[in-house]
C-alpha cells in the first residue's frame, strides 16, 4: 500500500562507505605521506559509520511506528549478523593469542558488548544499542528531546575521543572518563556515538520537508571542509586519544545523506549486500593477502606499497562479497513476487497524489486557515495510518475523527498536533481525552456539564447547531453556551457548526445555507458582546469548502477533497480545484472459463450468455466493500485498458466478468475496479453513483481485508 521510492544513491554509497572502512583499516597512503593518510582515513574515511548509522535510522526510526516488530527484525538481524562475524574471527583471535590474556572473561564480556570481538566488529553492537536508544526517545519523546538527549551522549564521547586532551587536565572529569574507559575501550560506541545518527535518519525519514540539493550540497561542502579544520586543528594540538568523533560530523553527514537522497532509481539489494560482505570480511582479505605475498615472496609490492596493498584487500573482499551474493542469489531464488500475486484484492494508495491535494487545498484556502484532515472511517477507507502519518510528515497538524478510539490509534502511530473527535465520547472516558491530548465535540449543554464533572481537563470544540438539527447547541441559546466557557475542567479551544447543503448549488439550498453561515456569525457577535473571547472557529467541510470559498475561518474540515473526489461525479462546485483522486482498488483473475451461449453465470442464473464467451473470476466481493448492487451488467472492471462488464450477481468474496472483448487476459491479470488503467478511467464517485450512493459511503465501507 506505500508508495515505493527507491534510494538508490544510498545504495551505491554504501559500497564506497564500506572501501572507505577498509581504507581505515589499511591505511591506503601510509608509505607515501603521513599527513596525508591522516587526512585520508582520520577524516574523509570517518563518514562512512555513521553514514552507516544513519542509514538504519532513516529505514527504521519513525515517530510513527507503532510496534516494536521492524525494530526486533532489525536486532536479530544484527545479532545474527554479528554472531556469525564472532564465529568466522575465531582463528584470528587464536593467532593473535587473544585467549591467553589475563582476566579473559570480563575481556570477553566486554568485548561482545562494546568493542566488538575483532577490531572493526565493535560496530555491530554498537548498531543494536544505537538503534534501541535511538528508537524509545524518539517514539516516546519525539525527534526534538531525542536529538537533544543523543546530542548530550554525542558530546560526552567527544571529550573522551578527539577532545580527550582537554578532559583529560580536569581531574574529576578525567575520573569519569577512566571509569567509562574500564567498561569500554572508546567513547566512540553504542551510547555515545551511535544513537545520534540514528535519531538523524529517523528525523530525515519523518520530516518530508528536505533540503533541496542544491541546499544539501553546499551544506556538505562547507561542514565537511569546518570538519576537516576541527580535526587538523584537534591533531596539531595533541588532543586527540582517538579519532572518530567530531562536532562538524553531524552536518557534514546530514548533508552528505541527503544528497544521497536526491539520488532516485531503482534500489540495489545485491549492493547492500555486497558491502556487507565487504565490511565483515576485509579483515580476512588483509591477512590473506599478506599471507599471499609472504609466499610469493611479492612483500614490496603488496604489503610495502600500502595503496596496492589497499587496492587488493578492496579488490578481494568486493570479489569475494559478489561470489557469495551470486551463489545465495541460486540458492535462494526472490520471493517478492509471489508475495505480490497472493494479494487477491487490494488498494492501491497514491501518496503523490494525497500531497498534492494537500498543497492545492493550501493554496486555495485563506491564509490564516489550517487544513483539518478529516481522517474518520480509517482515512475514508483509505487506511488511516498510512495517510494520517503521509499528510501529518509533510506539516499537516489537524486532524478530526469520528470517535476516542479513532483518536487514540492517531496519538499510537505518533501523530502530533490537534485530533478533534467530531462524534460522541462517553463522559467517563474523559480521563483518556486528557491523556491522549484529544479535543472532544461538546454535543449540548447538559454534556458539557458531565464531561465538566468527571474532573479531567479537557480540551474542547463547541458544536452548534445551525440548522441540521443533529449535534450541537442550539444557535439561539447564547446563556448556555457563555456558561460552558466558565466551566472549570473545560478548556474551549474552537467553535464550528456544520452546513448540511453546502453541496448544491439549487437556490433555496444556497439560501439555506446563507441563512446557517450567518446565525453562526450573529451568534458570535452575542458571545463577544457578552465578554467571551471568541476561540478559533471553523465551519466548512468539503464542499463547504469549495462552494463558500468566501468565507474566513480558522480551520477547513476536509475529508472527501483530501481524497481527491467529489461525492457525485456530476456536483458543479464554485471553486474548481485540480485535486486528484489518492485511491484504486484492484484485484486479480483467479481463474479463466469459456461458456457456451445459453449457459449461465452465478447465483439464481441471473445472467445467461447470448454469445459463446469468456468468463473471468476475479478475488473481490461485496464483503471486501465492492457494493452487490452493481451485480448483473451494471458496472464494469478495465482489464489492459478495456472494459469488461460484470456479470451475475456479486458473491460475498468472488465476481465474474466477462472478458470476451478483453484480448490478453490471463489467470493473474490485475482487473482495475477504481482508478486508471490505460486511457480509460473508473471514478470512485462513477461507481458511487452507480451503486445509488455517494463517494463517502463507499469508499468508508472498503473493509479492512
Ligand atoms: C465527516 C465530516 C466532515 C468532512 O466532510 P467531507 O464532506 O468529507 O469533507 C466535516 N465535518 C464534520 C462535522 C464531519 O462529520
């Protein structure tokens, strides 16, 4: 259901952060400058963790998440990863004598938890922990107070790695820093330098807003160039105990990840897999290919020259790392695409299409208006997680559902700002009202009075009653609604009303609506003569919208607009607005079947055939919300861009078409029930009024299957 971008610019960093690891390890330009090698693996080289870093955090990090499950994957993932490493490293600790040093398993213990089993494995745990960290502050205290509290770990290790000389002359410091050092052998770690850069990814993927390129790139170019002046300036002065820590890495970094971003085309798997490869293995590859000069007797040229000698353990390791994707690749034929074809119905969700609308509706609305996305009934059927976290990323802080527990699952995918429940809360759930931050519709005044007496505070909308005669006060009863302002557990933070014909535009309806408009006004006039100071207020929905454009208030209430539709294909509005519908609903051919004329189709033989045809069932009935009263020749599917009626009557879990004018079709084909498919078009609100009723009630009714 997500909209699929591919990040392709990480990708192929990735296989550059990975030689720049090794680089790190080697020291490529040792043997010809020191300086030089300083340069080159001290600093350039010291993006490519935390890139890696960042990296994790932007695919798993999210104010949004609602379980821990992407979180768990990712840790037994590494944990394995890592177990594995542990395992192949075994001989070359043994030959380096690693199990003959004293006090061996407090090393150990010490060494699997922060410094990793072989010098470059302290990464791998150092992911887990990062990640762990990284994931609670920001679900729990959002992106803000995370940064801050892993900018605080971020600066604590860097005075215990390149500003260490400066600690290090404050002796009650120094004793803190002796203390973390007994634990684990650098600051440059799990607590302290990884968890800010998984905030940071976590940040980017949360935050749509990003730098342009242009933007990203000078950032980059003049952070990186401050960093690489913070660190010849750190080792000029002597004050570095280690290297991999500095101030300018986290824009320099920030930057570099989102020009990567800027890189789209399709992802690379194998790429990421392959530097994987190349990151656990290179190790190996440096002693096999000293191993391979000793006996050669080549010692000069691969082992002296250290860029020949970079230039084979890269090479090496990167052969190595493709060997073992190729034969995995045999091995384990992909599965996605079987996964695809399971689907027997699904809806397809166009992000770029919700932004859009999101911006027209901006544009057009005045400018002191927010947009409130009316995201009741999962999003009108669209699913209210995938598009309430969308629109809330790229700055939509509003929100309106129709009950608490609608509201409540907002606050758990993490969704911030205002969240009005437009329908009725039973008083005594006032205490989650106040937990949860929601704002409840007062619906009358003796509800405001019980809500009032359950003793939490809580936010509220004044509803008032204009004329629909449904929820609200009535708009003549000003006493009533002054007194609610001075209710002690009630904090009024708007007022609205509702307009019931703002749809038509049929003259005694439009009078009609004039005449709501302005009681709701007058009615505010009272209250202000009365002393009450007016809250924000909001009257449109819709269509309200987009037939009273004139009006100015605080807030929009759009639903059916956000989506992209109209209620009713033929509704003539005022304002013309190019929104774009954000929903299709497909669904496959599970099985194909030529019948003979005179033979019949579905339940109580309702369709006989006049013609020898083609019969295709497709994996969608009324119970997935594809209405039943479209049965028997009144609606129609697009199979490749042509029209394949329906046929027989529509079962709970199953339809048939008829596909006999439909060349190329096939058990698997993708049948368009809503949405585009070549020129042809199926509108939901086409299909609305076809089933005799309105987008609203269609699209709310597509179940969750
Ligand atoms: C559902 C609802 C809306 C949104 O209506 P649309 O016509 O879909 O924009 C606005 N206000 C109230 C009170 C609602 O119940």
């Amino acid at each position: 259901m997500t909209e699929k971008k591919n990040y392709a610019g990480i990708d192929y960093f990735r296989l550059i952060a990975a030689m720049l690891i090794v680089a790190i390890h080697t020291s490529p330009l040792a043997s010809f400058s020191d300086i030089g090698d300083f340069m080159f693996t001290r600093i350039i080289a010291r993006v490519a963790v935390p890139f890696f870093f960042m990296a994790s955090g932007f695919f798993l990090i999210s104010r949004y998440t609602y379980n821990a499950e992407r979180l768990c994957a990712f840790i037994k993932k590494t944990a394995v990863i890592y177990g594995v490493a542990i395992l192949i490293y075994i001989p070359i600790n043994i030959y380096n004598d690693y199990f003959k040093t004293d006090n061996l398993l407090p090393n150990i213990i010490k060494d699997i938890v922060f410094d990793g089993t072989l010098y470059h494995l302290w990464y791998l745990p150092a992911s887990i922990m990062g990640a762990v960290i990284a994931w609670y502050l920001v679900k729990k205290a959002g992106c803000r107070i995370a940064f801050l509290i892993t900018f605080a770990l971020y600066i604590i290790g860097l005075f215990g790695d390149s500003y260490y000389g400066i600690s290090e002359s404050v002796s009650c410091i120094n004793g803190f820093y002796n203390l973390i050092f007994q634990v684990s052998d650098y600051t440059r770690n799990g607590i302290f330098f990884a968890p800010i850069f998984f905030v940071f990814g976590g940040y980017i993927s949360d935050n749509q807003n990003r730098p342009a390129l242009k933007k990203s790139v000078t950032g980059f170019i003049l952070c990186f160039a401050l960093m690489f002046g913070e660190a010849l300036v750190l080792h000029h002065l002597n004050l570095q105990r280690h290297d991999s820590m500095y101030v300018f890495l986290l824009p320099s970094v920030y930057f570099l990840f989102n020009i990567l971003l800027h890189i789209k085309g399709k992802s690379h798997k194998e790429l990421r897999r392959v530097s994987l490869i190349v990151y656990i293995i290179h190790p190996f590859m440096i002693v096999a290919v000293r191993l391979f000069a000793k006996l050669l007797h080549l010692e000069n040229l691969f082992i002296e020259n250290s860029l020949i000698h970079y230039i084979s353990v890269c090479f090496t390791s990167v052969v190595f790392g493709i060997i073992i994707t190729v034969l995995r690749r045999r091995l384990k034929p992909e599965q996605a695409k079987h996964m695809i074809a399971a689907e027997r119905a699904y809806l397809e969700i166009d992000l770029s299409n919700l932004k859009h609308n999101v911006g027209v509706l901006k544009k057009a609305m005045p400018n002191n208006c927010e947009l409130m996305a009316v995201v009741k009934a999962e999003a009108y059927g669209h699913g209210a997680y995938e598009i309430a976290t969308h629109i809330n990323k790229i700055g939509v802080k509003a929100f309106a559902v129709a009950t608490i527990d609608e509201g409540i699952r907002l606050r758990n995918y993490g969704i911030t700002g205002e969240i009005l429940i437009l329908g009725y809360t039973a008083p005594e759930r006032a205490k989650e009202l106040y937990k949860y931050d929601l704002m409840q519709t007062l619906i009358d005044y003796d509800y405001s009075i019980l809500l009032n007496n359950q003793g939490y505070k809580v936010k509220a909308h004044i509803k008032i009653d204009t004329g629909m005669h449904r929820l609200g006060f009535d708009k003549e009863n000003a006493e009533s609604i002054a007194a609610v302002f001075s209710l002690k557990n009630i904090k009024v933070c708007g007022m609205f009303t509702h307009l019931c014909a703002a749809d038509s535009t049929d003259e005694k309806d439009v009078c009609f609506t004039d005449i709501q408009i302005e009681s709701f006004y007058k009615l505010l006039k009272t209250l202000k003569e009365k002393g009450i100071a007016i809250p924000k207020i909001h009257i449109q929905s819709s269509y309200g919208f987009l037939n009273y454009p004139e009006l100015n208030c605080d807030y929009i209430r759009a639903g059916v607009a956000l989506y992209g539709v109209l209620s009713s294909p033929n509704d003539k509005t005022k304002l013309q607005l190019d929104l774009r519908p954000v929903l299709s609903l497909k669904s496959r051919v599970i099985l194909l079947r030529q019948i003979k004329k005179g033979d019949c189709v579905g339940y109580s033989r309702s369709f006989v055939a006049e013609r020898d045809s083609r019969i295709a069932i497709l994996s969608i009935g009324y119970a997935d919300g594809y209405p039943r009263i479209l049965s028997c020749g009144k609606s129609y599917v697009l199979m490749g861009g042509h029209r394949a009626p329906v046929v027989g009557k529509i079962c709970m879990d199953l339809l048939a078409v008829d596909v006999t004018d439909c060349p190329d079709v096939t058990v698997g084909s993708i049948a368009t029930l809503i949405g585009k498919d070549g020129r042809e078009e199926i509108s939901a609100p086409m299909v609305a009024e076809n089933s005799e009723s309105i987008t609203n009630e269609l699209l709310s009714r597509m179940g969750r299957r």
